[in-house]
C-alpha cells in the first residue's frame, strides 16, 4: 500500500509504501478485546483497603454484660453492626494484573492500526526541524492538516523541540514508536507519525505473527 507523506503545510513531499501485513490486515475483534480486558485491568492500582474488626482501635471491653440488661448480646463496639466498626468483607490490597501473550498484542496493534489506515485517520509527516518551541505554530499546522479530535503523535527520535510544542496541546497524547500499543491508537481519532517512526514500526511488525 502507497501512503503519502506530507509537511506541516500539507503539502505532498512523496509516496512511501507500505506492508499490507501490518497496515492492511482485516482488523481482529478476539485479539482486540482480549487485549483491551488486560490492558484495563492492569490499569488497576488495587491499593483500596479497610479496617476489620480486628484492626479498628478500641473496642476490647465487652460493652455490657451478656444476661440480665434486656439488650441484645454484644462482644464488641467494634462490630461491623455499629457504628465505627470494622468493615464486613470490604476491599484490601490486591493485584489485578493480567497478562497477554506477545502475539495477541502485536495482532492488536496491526488491527487498530489497519483500521486507522482504512479511514483515512493516519497522517504521515515529513521529517520536522524547527529552531524553538511553538505551540502556536503547531496548532496552525493541525488546522492545515485538518486534524480534529484526540491525537497520538508518534515519533522515533525524541526532539525536545517539537516535544515542548505539542506536549501543552489538550488531546494531544506523545508516543515513541518503540513503546507504541493498540490502546494509544484506540483513544485517539487520529494518528500521526513521523516518516522515520511509521518505517520503525512497520519493520518491527511486517513479519508474520507465530
């Protein structure tokens, strides 16, 4: 597949071609869900707890006696009847981690951005060499780009530069090709890469998936 690469103006600078096994595939619903269930899962801190009977200070006396007072039996005050006392089967510490296998990952990726290319949501950027940051400047690019919606940027080598111009742009997500996955393709509307990074990743992911 042909795909053209442009500049901050939109002006076509030249054809790249591109493999149809990690751009052109018909996208893979299992992969993508399998993958998605983990990914959110490990999102997951599983820090939340609470204090049981057994951890809430106080509470040690028997509040009163067990026969003769016509109330009910109580052992403690910091049952998980009363009032600040222990929690009955509250929530503690724990992992939600989840793991895929390196082949579904890869297969979702290709999926997203195979969908992407269909679309016509993946924009491929000439090499960008600029003396200072802008913001400004950037933002008029998208404009030229006609690029609306949450963006993943997506680059292989880092320019501090072009960094500080587009990390203060709101929906605007910054992704080193090397780290790229399906979730920063699926959370935006469009895709942009830098010539050098839409290569790396088509020479990572061009082979057949084992």
């Amino acid at each position: 597949m042909k795909v053209k690469v442009v500049d901050l103006k939109g002006e076509k600078i030249e054809e790249i071609e591109l493999s149809d096994k990690v751009f052109g595939i018909k996208p893979n619903d299992g992969a993508l869900k399998q993958y998605l269930r983990v990914y959110m899962s490990n999102q997951r801190q599983g820090t939340s707890s609470v204090k049981t009977r057994a951890e809430v200070s106080g509470g040690g006396r028997k509040p009163w006696a067990q026969k003769g007072t016509g109330r009910s039996r109580q052992g403690s005050i910091r049952s998980p009847i009363w009032v600040h006392g222990g929690v009955a089967h509250g929530p503690k510490p724990k992992s939600w981690r989840l793991s895929v296998s390196k082949s579904v990952k890869e297969l979702a990726l290709k999926s997203v951005l195979s969908q992407k290319m269909s679309e016509k949501k993946i924009i491929v950027l000439d090499k960008i060499k600029i003396e200072k940051p802008s913001t400004k400047n950037f933002v008029k690019a998208l404009e030229k780009l006609k690029v609306v919606g949450k963006t993943t940027f997506v680059w292989a080598k880092k320019d501090e530069n072009i960094f500080r111009s587009l990390r203060n742009i709101r929906g605007f997500y910054l992704v080193n090709a090397g780290s790229l996955g399906a979730f920063d393709v699926i959370r935006s509307d469009n895709v942009i890469f830098i010539k050098d990074a839409i290569l790396n990743i088509e020479e990572r992911y061009k082979h057949e998936a084992k």
